[in-house]
C-alpha cells in the first residue's frame, strides 16, 4: 500500500480537500485502542501489577517481623548485593543452567525422534503409542513423583530389582539418592518423560505440514533420507522447534516441583540446589520475602537471557511469513 | 497462517516468564467463631478429646463455633505465614516445640502469661515444653503433648538370637546387634536395628550422652559445638553402631521408608521412634512387640532422648485471644492429658508422668539450641547432610563436624 515516495502519491491523486477529523475517523481511530483494552487491562493486573510489586519487595527487607507488622524496611540493593555475593548462587546456577542444557536437549531430541518414528509406523501402532503419550502428559506431576520415588526406593525399588534379575550390577539396596549427580539424573529422567509427549505430539502435527511432494521430489533427484531431513524436514519444523525450545527452557529453568518432592525435602542442601529451590529456601523457608523477591527477579533476568536468542529468532521467522 | 500460531506462542512464552501465582486460601472471619489450626495427628488418634473440648467450650461460650482445621506438618508454617500477611490467622494454632523460637521472636503471637494459671497443671508442666514456649520470661505457648524416642524390638527374634532382656548398655546393645545379624543371615538386607542414616534425633542423642551438644551460647553469641571433643566421641559412637545394626540406606531420613514398615516387613529386629511406632508393627509381630528405653554408653543409664512435642499458641492478630485461652485450658484440662496418656502419649505435666517406656524415657531428654534461627538449621539440613557424609565416608568425623559447626554457628547468627 505505502509508496516508497509519499509526494508522487499525491501528485498522482491531487486531493483538493484536506481529509476532515470528522466523528466517524475518530471512531474508526480509537475502535484498535478499545479492542486491546481488555489485553492490556488482564496484562496489567496480572503480570505488571505483581511484577511492581515483586520490585518493591526486593527492596526491602522483609521478614517475619516485617511480615506480621505488614510494613518493609527499605534498604536499596542489599538482598541484590547479598545474593550476589552469595557463593551458593553462583554454584547454584551454574548448576541450573547445565541441568536446564541436558534436560531441554534431551526432551527436544527424544521428542523429535519420537514424533519421526509415529510418521512412519502404522495406523494401530500409532494409535497405541499417542496414547501412551497422552497418558504420561495426563497423570499430574505429584503423582508421578511419587511413582518415580516407589520404583527407585532402596528398600524395594522394582527398578533395582528389575535391575539386578538382569544381571545388569548388584542393584540390591543401591541408594539412588545418595549423590547429586544421582539425585540430578533421576530427576531429568523424570522431566524428560514427562515433557516428551508435548513436543513429540506438537512435532508430529507439525510433520503432517512437510508436502509430501516436496520430498518425493527430493527423493527422486537421489537425496538420502538423511539430507531429505536436513534440507526438507528441518526447515519447516524450524519455527515450531524454536517454540518449543523456548518454551522447555522456561519450564526446566524454574522446575520446582519434581525437583523439590523427588529428591526430597531431607535431602535438599545446598549442594543439590536448583535455582528454583534456591529461592524457595531462602525465600520461604527462612521467611525472607525480599530477597527471595530479589532472587526471583534475577532469575527472571537469566532466563530472560538464556532464551532471548530464540525468542528473537522465533520473531524473525514470524517477520518473514 | 503459521504467523498467528507464532505470535500466539510467543504469548504464551511470555507468560511463562512470569509465572509467579500466590495461592491462600480464603476464609473470611466470621462472627462468633474460634478457628483452630491442629495437626492431623489429633485427627486420627484423639478427635474424641478435640470433639470433649469443643463442647465444654461451646456450653461456656453460647453462640461460638468452633472450626478445627487439620494441617500437615510438611507445610503448616508456609501457610501460617501466608495468613500473617493476609490477616486471616487462625485463633489458635499447634505449633512443633521446635518451631515455637522464630515466630515468638518475631512476635507472631500473643503473650498467655496473665491466663497461664488458668490452664490445669501449669504449675508443673513438663521443663523442656514449657520452655519451648517461653521467651523473654513471657509464655506464649502451653504444653500441649510430647513424645520421646524408644526401641521398639521383636521379642522373637531376640529369642531366636539367644538375647534374654534388653540390654544394659550401648556396648552390650552392640553385641546384641551382632548376634541378632549372624541369626538372620538368611534374610538379605536384615537390619538388626533399624536406623536411617540421617535420622538426626537419634544421633544427637549419641553427642548428648557423651557430653557434647549442637550450639551453646557464649557471650551472648550462638557457637556451634559439634567438633568438641565429646560432641565427636559421640558421633563417631553413632557411626560404629550404625554400621554394626543397620542395613538402612545412609542418605536416608526417618520417614522415608517408616521404621515400622522396615519391620511389619521382616526386615528389622527393631527399629528406633517414637513411642507410638508399636501402633503400626503388622499383625504378624503384634504379639511378639515389646519396648525399652535406649541404653547410655554409661551401663545402667537411659541415653538422652530428643523430646518432641506440640504447644498450642494464640496468633497475635487474633481478635479473639481471651476465648482462644479458654479454648486451649478446655483442650489441655487434665482428663484431656490422661485421654492423650491413654494414647501413648507424654502428658504435659509432670505430676501426670506415669511408668510406661514412653514416660521413663522422658526423664532423659535433650532439646534443641533455644536459638531464633533454629529453624533454618533443620530446614537446611545441616545435621542431616553430615550425617551422611560420616556414614558414607566421604569425609572424617572431625571434618564433616567441623564444617558442620562453622555452619550452624553462621545460621543461629544470622539477622
């Protein structure tokens, strides 16, 4: 519609009369403004209202005491200088940030692979494993936990038996829990399982969009499955896989729950911390609101960082449809 | 097309960036009625004397409900916090003894001390309860219960191991544990006491019984005491015979599996708890259950045990801090104690103390540090992290205490 030279338009078109702002252009002005109230009003109580109030908190100092007398004690950046100096929250997310790699990597490719192996087996087996799919994305994640916990419990775990009558090691009373990398891993298993039918169920619809011809075209001029893939599949899945990417990076940044209850509130130390807990134990166990406000905050900060590269790739890939 | 579903995406990114949702429940003051926050406890073993005083209140008080709301342990606090900050607290709350420091510092509740010889026994009230809801010289909490810690042994197992009567001292106790294993060398995983490995209650009952302690206080300061010298001989005596009688895993707390269960199912000759554990042994050990109080290493004494226990207090911004007196001396009135005796509990008082296990071990106690900042060595798991690390081997006793010590000294000091 726009002419890259405004005054050739208007050479072409002479307009005698200078457009009026008659009642109905202001009408048809506003009627945008009106239509997004309503977005930016829920957007405003519900992120931006929190959000200022979270600010503040962080920059006060604000316990128990505080807490019963209902009134904080401003004190400018000292929960941000604390947590700063704090060795545990450097260890602690860099602990984070490589959970947070394997666990979202792992989910990707699995649910990547998943999703190619539901395009190529047939219809009962496809039926039967989405199922088994939406089965695992149905059972809620407490519930998981704890089945996690029964099958790795050292006094009766079936997976240490299961282990063991496979003659796989002596699984026998083996304390699943008793290292943090053991304690880590269990935990990404359980993540990854639970994350894997999301993305391999959005992957798999968004195979269904790859023209079949395109690669039938491909295959006829000698492409290999694997360059089809490559130069066919992974360019569509493209906008799709950034999403998800993005998305899981979110959720397994800030993963509390499976973390917290899986591991175990007795086993929860410093040296196993996720940033997640992190903030929960300074936070609410020890009662103090501001800097968990504060921790809460950089935390934003990080995953806001961590996933900005997507996020404006993804942007870009919207610019160009 | 495929631009929507990205900006529809990016939304929900969006979103998911702040996902910060505050939950608290809403329950509005109404007129005329006194909310009780008890602990699921009373629930299941004594809604019989809960129900007792709601009626001798209810007779006293016409007109006035009571709602008793039943909470867990695991996270009764956090949502006692979120009623601090919104302004709807319960009238009156139980609280663990050890939980009582950081809110009475912080003045979340209110000072009982003008109706405390209103509550029955409060003249002789157990010391270590009555001191957990005591600060400043002011009592903010009543006694409510407490419970201590026995063993809790199959008497046919010992039989079969040759062992007559329960043993005299921790050494004799070691022996003991040594014939009960080469009995049940069939059974794999046996555990001739069944210990976890970071079951901190039991193991500072080792540092208490050889002299030494968590924290004490010097000048005015919180000082962390696991690496003295006795508080090390003790732990050092709990990593001997823990390695001696149990199979238990070493990273492992006290509730996770429960003790009994370990022994319903075969796998223990005996296990260490609470006096309560006998309820839950299995109808196959039932009959063959019997009790004794954990034996010092000084042979004819009891070890030190912890002493649990419940106080119930009244939150400060409580309107109705007169009637939820009243309603405490209701629940805490002497047939209410001798209903809780009657369970297996410890009465609050020392002139209801009667002879069971349960109470004979009560007469040896220790408590945790009466520090403001207690809590958050528990929640830290401090003492349980090195306990694991001792039993693992990882490290020394000497150098996991020592890191534990400096640790807790930092804690108990903190603003």
């Amino acid at each position: 519609m726009t002419h890259p030279d405004g005054m050739a338009v208007a050479a072409e078109a002479p307009r005698p009369r200078r457009r009026r702002l008659t009642r109905a252009a202001i009408g048809r002005g506003t009627v945008p403004y009106l239509l997004i109230l309503p977005v930016v009003g829920v957007l405003g109580a519900l992120l931006a209202y929190p959000i200022y109030r979270l600010v503040i908190l962080s920059l006060q100092k604000y316990t128990l005491f505080e807490l019963i007398r209902h009134k904080g004690v401003w004190v400018g950046l000292d929960n941000f200088s604390s947590i700063l100096h704090d060795q545990v929250f450097w260890h602690t997310v860099l602990r984070t940030v490589i959970f947070t790699v394997a666990n979202v990597g792992l989910t990707i490719a699995g649910g990547l692979a998943l999703a190619l192996l539901l395009v190529r087996v047939s219809g009962w087996v496809r039926i039967l494993l989405t199922s088994g799919l939406v089965l695992v994305w149905a059972m809620p994640q407490v519930v998981a936990v704890q089945v996690w916990y029964w099958m790795t419990n050292y006094q009766n775990g079936v997976v240490n038996y299961v282990l063991t009558q496979l003659h796989i090691g002596d699984f026998f009373q083996h304390d699943w829990y008793a290292s943090t990398f053991s304690q880590l891993s269990l935990v990404t298993l359980l993540i990854v399982w639970g994350a894997l039918p999301f993305v391999a169920i959005t992957l798999y619809a968004a195979l269904s969009q790859v023209p079949r011809e395109l690669v039938e075209a491909a295959e006829i001029d000698g492409a290999r499955p694997r360059r089809v893939f490559l130069d066919v599949t992974l360019p569509i899945l493209t906008p799709v896989l950034l999403i998800l990417t993005s998305l899981s990076i979110l959720w397994d940044f800030g993963v509390f729950t499976q973390a917290y209850l899986l591991i175990g509130p007795s086993h929860i130390t410093p040296g196993n911390y996720l940033m997640s807990i992190y903030l929960f134990q300074e936070g609410f166990q020890k009662a103090d609101y501001g800097k968990g406000s504060a921790i809460s905050i950089v935390m934003l900060v990080i995953v806001a960082a961590l996933s900005f590269f997507y996020v404006r790739k993804m942007v870009r890939v919207g610019e160009v449809e | 097309m495929r631009l929507r579903v990205v900006a529809v995406a990016a939304m929900a990114v969006l979103l998911g960036l702040v996902a910060a949702t505050a939950s608290a429940s809403p329950q509005r003051a109404q007129a005329n009625k006194l909310t009780v926050w008890l602990q699921v406890d009373a629930q299941s073993g004594w809604p019989d004397v809960v129900a007792a005083a709601n009626a001798q209140f209810q007779k006293d008080h016409a007109g006035w409900t009571v709602d008793v709301q039943y909470q867990n342990w695991g996270d009764h606090l956090q949502k006692f916090d979120a009623t601090l900050a919104g302004g709807n607290t319960p009238d009156v709350i139980e609280m663990g003894n050890t939980e009582m420091v950081k809110y009475m510092a912080a003045g979340a509740f209110s000072d009982l001390s003008s109706f405390k010889s209103s509550f029955a026994n409060s003249g002789s009230w157990l010391k270590g309860l009555a001191a957990s809801g005591t600060y400043g010289g002011k009592t903010y909490g009543v006694p409510y219960y407490a419970g201590s810690r026995v063993v809790t042994y199959r008497t046919d197992a010992w039989n079969k191991a040759k062992i007559k009567k329960p043993p005299s001292s921790l050494a004799q106790f070691t022996a003991y544990a040594k014939k009960l294993a080469a009995a049940n060398k069939s059974v794999k995983g046996f555990s001739p006491v069944y210990i976890a490995g970071t079951d901190w209650y039991f193991a500072m009952s080792f540092v208490y019984d050889y002299g030494g302690s968590i924290a004490k206080t010097q000048g005015g300061k919180w000082v962390g005491n696991l690496d003295s010298k006795q508080s090390i001989a003790g732990l050092t005596a709990f990593k001997n015979f823990f390695n001696v009688a149990s199979k238990a895993s070493k990273t492992s707390d006290e509730n996770h599996p429960a003790p009994y269960d370990v022994y319903s199912q075969g796998g223990a000759a005996s296990i260490i708890g609470p006096g309560w554990f006998s309820c839950c042994v299995g109808t196959k050990y039932k009959g063959v259950t019997a009790q004794f109080v954990m034996p010092s290493h000084t042979a004819g004494q009891a070890m030190p045990g912890f002493l649990g226990g419940s106080d119930l207090a009244v939150p400060a911004p409580s309107k109705n801090a007169a009637l939820a007196a009243d309603w405490i001396k209701d629940f805490t009135s002497t047939d209410a104690q001798r209903a809780l005796q009657a369970k297996g509990n410890i009465p609050n008082a020392t002139n209801l103390l009667g002879t069971s296990v349960n109470e004979r071990a009560a007469t040896r106690s220790w408590f945790v540090p009466a520090a403001k900042h207690w809590v958050d060595v528990e929640n830290g798991n401090i003492l349980r992290n090195m306990l694991a690390q001792i039993l693992k081997g990882k490290l020394t006793v000497k150098q996991a205490a020592a890191s534990a010590s400096d640790n807790i000294t930092s804690v108990l000091n903190g603003s």
